[in-house]
C-alpha cells in the first residue's frame, strides 16, 4: 500500500508491506523488515498496471468528481466483460469490495476436494451474511447450496436451497454450483457432483443491490451466518484444493 500526496513525486511516497493472513486490520508494517519484498511486490504493481492498459499511481485530475478518479484511468479499469478467479484454502477473508461481482450475472462456483474418511464435512465458500448471500458446504455427506434472499425479512424474504440426491464419495471429489440466468435477477440454480446434476431450483427472484456487506471466505462462514443449517461457522474438515469461479455478462 503507498500513501501519496497530491503534487508530489510518485518516487517520494510511503509504501506499506502488511501480513494479511496474520495482520488483517494492517496494524504491523513489515516493509522495513522485508525491504526486498516489497520491492519486488511494487514492481509487480506496476506489471499488472501496463498489463490492463491503467494508470497503477496518478494524480487526481479532476478532485470534484468521483473521489477525484480521472477520466482516462475509470474507463481503463473497467476491465474486461467476464473474469474468472481463483481462491485456495487458507485464503484470509475477502473483503466485499474485493469479491466478486455475482449480481445479475451467470457464474459458476467449481470446488474440487478430498475427503479422506468420507465423514468429512463444513462449509465449502460463502459469501455474505444472515441478510443476503450464498453458500456451498457439505452436511451428513451431503452437498448443499443455500441462497439466502433477505429470508429474514418475512414480506418477501426466501431461502433458496438445494440437497444433493446423492452423497459426496470419499476420496477426490468435484463440487459445483451453477446459476444460469434466465432473466433479470432471476435464474436456476444448478448443483452438480463430479460433472452430474444432482439437484437444481428455480430462482425468479435474486438479490438486485448490494450482496451484504461481509464479503467471502473460503472454507469456513466466517462472519454473520449466512444460515441457520449450522451453528458456527462450520469450517470444512477435508481439504479444499482451490476454490474456482467464473462470471459472466450481464
């Protein structure tokens, strides 16, 4: 992270190294500790910046608009019209604005896993809380998605949720989760056990704002619970190899 001042040369500015998996608030800085890290990580800044074709560090060109964010630089970044990301076991928590962006949109959640004894079980990803979100976990060998639309709010709340028709075998296994749009902010949800559909539920009605405020976390429902299916946050007790996800256009 660089603190920089309007005016002044990029060259000048403060940069920050923190631990995030150890240090989430960024209390500790490291950058004096590990010199050549940092280094190494600005550099890398600066890489993924002529990557995408964006202005990594500039100065406000505009200070009344949009926090002060130029022009140039805002349709630079806007990056392109599906993404894919990967998370590992033992990612730290992901901040919502870093997370992403499910509204509206098809996507895909693929998991693949192992459980050794084939008793195995816990959250797999979830993301949000107990007012809006979504999970993947695993209950009495069962694969299980839960949708949480406002469900607390008896008017017009709704828990989506799928069970799988079979179990989970034990060994090496793949887990996903497909949303297929069918309209606007509405879609069926699809739940698949290595390539077989074993469940699926009709979504007319999907979160059309902001998905909580919580973000994701991988193996675990860190925060808020985003269901009353478990009691904690339910963390996962075989292993997760990697948490894949596509997203689609609008």
């Amino acid at each position: 992270m660089a603190r920089h001042k309007r005016g002044e040369d990029f060259d000048d500015d403060k940069w920050a190294l923190y631990n995030l998996k150890e240090d989430f608030v960024e209390a500790n800085d490291l950058s004096g500790q590990y010199p050549e890290k940092l280094q190494s990580l600005k550099e890398l800044w600066k890489e993924e910046g002529k990557q995408y074709n964006a202005d990594t560090m500039f100065d406000p060109k505009y200070p009344g608009f949009f926090g002060g964010l130029a022009i140039k630089a805002i349709k630079a970044m806007k990056g392109p019209k599906e993404k894919d990301y990967v998370f590992y076991s033992g990612t730290p928590h992901v901040d919502q604005k870093a997370a992403p962006k499910f509204i509206n949109r098809p996507y895909t959640i693929t998991i693949p896993i192992v459980r050794e004894k084939g008793n195995e079980e816990g959250v797999l990803f979830a993301n949000g809380n107990d007012d809006t979100g979504f999970v993947v976990y695993i209950k009495d060998s069962k694969a299980v998605f839960e949708y949480n639309y406002c469900a607390n709010v008896a008017s017009f709340g709704k828990l989506y949720k799928i069970e799988s028709t079979i179990p989970v075998p034990t060994g090496k296994s793949e887990i996903r989760f497909e949303f297929e749009k069918t309209g606007k902010f509405a879609g069926i949800g699809k739940l698949f056990i290595n390539g077989q559909e074993v469940g699926r539920i009709d979504m007319p009605k999907t979160i059309a704002g902001r998905l909580s405020h919580e973000g994701l976390d991988i193996g675990r429902d860190g925060n808020t619970l985003i269901t009353t299916s478990y009691t904690d946050s339910f963390p996962f007790t075989g292993q997760i190899e990697k948490v894949a996800i596509w997203v689609g256009t609008k």
